[in-house]
C-alpha cells in the first residue's frame, strides 16, 4: 500500500515538470515569433515608403553649359565713316571691349567709297547688346554670328594639366630623394620637360578661356555714297608740274651721260665694225663698177 502511494506521487511531480517546460518553451518561444512578425510588418511598412523617399530625392544630373567662343560680323553702311569711328569707339567703352584692330580706306578715286575695318572684343555676355547699338550707327547690310563649342577641349588640357602637376610633384619629390649626380641630372632634365609642358598647356587653357570670356566683333562700315576728292588749288598743280618735269629733264641728262660712257668704253668696237660696213660698201660699189665696164667694152 505504501509502495502504490508513492508512486502516483512521482508520475504526478513528472508530469507537472514537463507541462512547466512546455509551457517555459512555448513562453520563450512566443516574444521571439512576435518580434519576428512586428519587425516583418514594421520592414514592409517602411521599405514603400524608404521607396517613395527615393523617388522623391532623385534629382536630375546638371548638364554642364557649354563653353562656346562666339564671333560675330556685320556690315553698316553709314552716312559718314569717321563720325561712326568715334560712335564705335564711344560703345566700346560703354560695353566695357577693347579695340583689336582699326584698317581705314580713304576714297583715291570718285567711283570709291569710304570704308573702315574694325576688330572688337567684348565680354560674351555683352556681344547682343554691343550688336544692337553698332547696327544703330547705319542701315544693317549684314550680320551674322557663329559659336564653337571647346568644352571637351578645356576639359582634356585641365585634365592634362593636372596629371602633370602631379607628375611634377612625384619628380620633385625624387630629386630630394636622389643621392647620384647622374640621378639628380636625369630627374632634373625630365622636371624640365614636365615643367615645360605644364606652361604650354596652362597657355592654351588660359587662351581657350579669354576667348570664351571675350567675343570678337567684326565691323565693316561703308560709307553710303561715293565722296569726289576735292579740286586741288593752281598753285599747287603748277608747282607739282614744275617737279615732275625737272625730274623728268634730270632723269633724261643721265640716261644721256650713260649712254655717252657706254658709247666711248666699246668705241674700238663700233669704230671696227665702221670700217667692215665702209670696206664691204667700196669693195661693192667697185665690183658693179667693174661688172658694167665690161659689159660695155663687149657690147661695142
């Protein structure tokens, strides 16, 4: 009897032990499952809207400007030609150019007209306002304006331009480093080269970027009728008649006075020649002298 209590005892104790793992397990088991599902939720929940984050922050890539160098040409015809030289330069001035070159053609006869080439530069944001009041001087024949893009070009010498700085840097670097004389010698003459290349292609880049910066103006400016060169005074046309003749007369007295030394320096010459020509002209007269007395004597 004692023996049958006691056993019911320790089934019931070992049943209760392994309820209380079950029940230990599944409580463990259940935060982790829930966390596992929130965070799964709290993920689908965020990743649409990090989605929309995205497609609200894309920003389109600038596109770079180009680097165009403009030049531009036009043709004024204006009623007086160095009135409009002064206006051009006045508008020079006000949109802050240079002048580059200045050709003027005065009128030599009454069939041509006054003209005048002019080469400007202004800042390339001011070309269209310097065109408009250049074409303000006169009536506009002509205007045209070209632009070529050197954006790849300045940037392949910038690109060009550092490599070798960086190339300058590593030799000055191994020339601190160098213990030889040969050493130092071929460092120094190969920074030599580097430096120089670096100085030619800083100048085509710096070229590159006035000319950008700066726009060249071509201005042809005609005058509007053909202008007739004014009467010259008698006085004046007296006198240069005076000079061309004595010029003339002092000119023909020295041909004379060479010809005069040419003449006495082969003078043996034409004298022998002289004497074949008289010598040949007697022998001839005298044969046909001769050749009729004959003819005469067998005729009788």
């Amino acid at each position: 009897m004692h023996a049958s209590t006691q056993l019911p005892g320790k089934s019931a104790l070992l049943v209760s032990a392994l309820l209380g793992g079950l029940i230990f397990t599944s409580c463990a088991s259940a935060p982790q499952l829930s966390n596992q599902v929130s965070s799964g939720i709290v993920a689908d929940q965020a990743a649409p809207s990090a989605k929309n984050l995205a497609q609200k922050t894309e920003v389109p890539i600038p596109r770079a400007l180009p680097q165009l160098i403009k030049k531009a040409a036009m043709t004024v015809i204006v009623n007086s030609v160095d009135q409009s030289i002064d206006a051009v330069s006045q508008i020079i001035n006000k949109q802050q150019g240079d002048l580059i070159g200045l050709k003027e053609q005065q009128p030599t006869k009454e069939s041509t007209r006054h003209t005048a080439l002019i080469q400007i530069r202004v800042p390339q944001n001011l070309l269209e306002p310097s065109l408009d009041e250049l074409a303000k001087l006169g009536t506009l024949k002509s205007r045209n304006i070209t632009a070529e893009d050197v954006g790849d070009r300045l940037v392949d010498l910038q690109a060009r331009l550092t490599n070798l700085q960086k190339t300058e840097a590593n030799l000055q670097k191994i020339m601190d480093r160098s213990g030889s004389i040969k050493d130092v010698l071929s460092v120094a003459q190969e920074l030599s080269n580097v430096r120089q290349s670096i100085e030619q292609i800083d100048a085509q880049l710096k070229n590159l970027q006035n000319q950008v910066a700066y726009s060249t103006i071509t201005l042809n400016l005609e005058a509007a009728t053909s202008s007739t060169s004014p009467q010259r005074a008698l006085g004046e046309q007296i006198q240069e008649t005076w000079n061309n003749s004595t010029y003339s007369l002092s000119v023909f007295t020295v041909r004379l006075l060479k010809l005069g030394i040419w003449l006495m320096v082969y003078s043996p010459y034409i004298l022998i020649l002289a004497a074949g020509v008289y010598g040949f002209t007697r022998w001839r007269r005298h044969a046909a002298h001769l050749t009729q007395t004959s003819e005469s004597a067998n005729s009788d």
